[in-house]
C-alpha cells in the first residue's frame, strides 16, 4: 500500500514506477518524510558559505554548541536549509550502487521483483511439503485439558 501525497510543489512523482524526487523543488516542510512508509526519505542540507557558523569576535560571546541530532525529521540547524533526499541506487552510475560496490563484507545485493517472486514461491513450496510427523502428542494434550 502506498500513501498519496499531493504535494502543492509537485517534488514527488511516479515515473515508470518508481518515486522520484526532484529535490530543486523541495521547500523543506518534511511533510514526504513523515508519510513515506518505507523511511526512504532522509532530510540533509548545507550551509551557505556566507554565513559563518560562528561569529567569534571580541564584542560577542561564542556560540553555544549545537544540540544533538535527534532525527533528520526533528533536527532543526539555524541557516541550513533542509532538503528531502531519497536514494536512486545511483541512477547515474553504470556501475550501480555504490553501496553494494563497496560494502565490506559483500552482504548487500540488488534484488529484482522476480527474484523475490521465484524465492516467495520456492518458500511456500517447501513448506506444503514439509512432513510434520505424527502430531497425537499435541492432540492427546489438547482433549487432557478438556
């Protein structure tokens, strides 16, 4: 099941489908992130070189430090703008994923639907024909207690 979101930007969208975001037309209400059911979407942001993080200046006291992170949901930065990011399983690059490229111990793999389809099926088959051996025990248990 999926949810709808009508977002007034129209930063997310179904194209062959897949969701995709277009994150130059985030505006930061985190409204995607707080409906996705999957938790695909992250918030992350920079800040703008003009504005220092820090005015240490004679005349002024240090800034206090920044609070923990909490979630990208909650997290509030003054000046970083928050965008909506969701992984494309690098989209851009030929060579796939740079997760499953350079994850050290080789344990993450693209799937595709078929592939868990043919998994699914084989599962079921197995258990139909799994024997479960001679059940009395649990049925003399069962009229004991009656």
């Amino acid at each position: 099941a999926f949810i709808k979101l009508d977002s007034a930007v129209n930063a997310i969208n179904r194209v062959d489908g897949a969701v995709q975001l277009n994150e130059s037309l985030c505006v930061s209400c985190k409204l995607c992130g707080i409906a996705c059911p999957f938790g695909a979407i992250e918030f992350s942001g920079s800040r703008p070189l003009h504005i220092p993080a820090n005015a240490n200046t004679p005349k002024a006291p240090p800034a206090p430090p920044a609070p923990a992170r909490v979630s990208t949901l909650l997290d509030w930065v003054p000046g970083v703008r928050a965008i909506a990011v969701k992984c494309d399983l690098c989209s851009f690059d030929e060579h796939g994923p740079a997760c499953v490229r350079l994850c050290p111990t080789k344990a993450l793999h693209l799937v595709e639907n078929t592939d868990i389809a043919r998994a699914s099926k084989r599962k079921r088959e197995l258990t139909f024909n799994t024997d479960f051996g001679d059940l009395t025990l649990f049925q003399q248990a069962q009229s004991g207690d009656a």
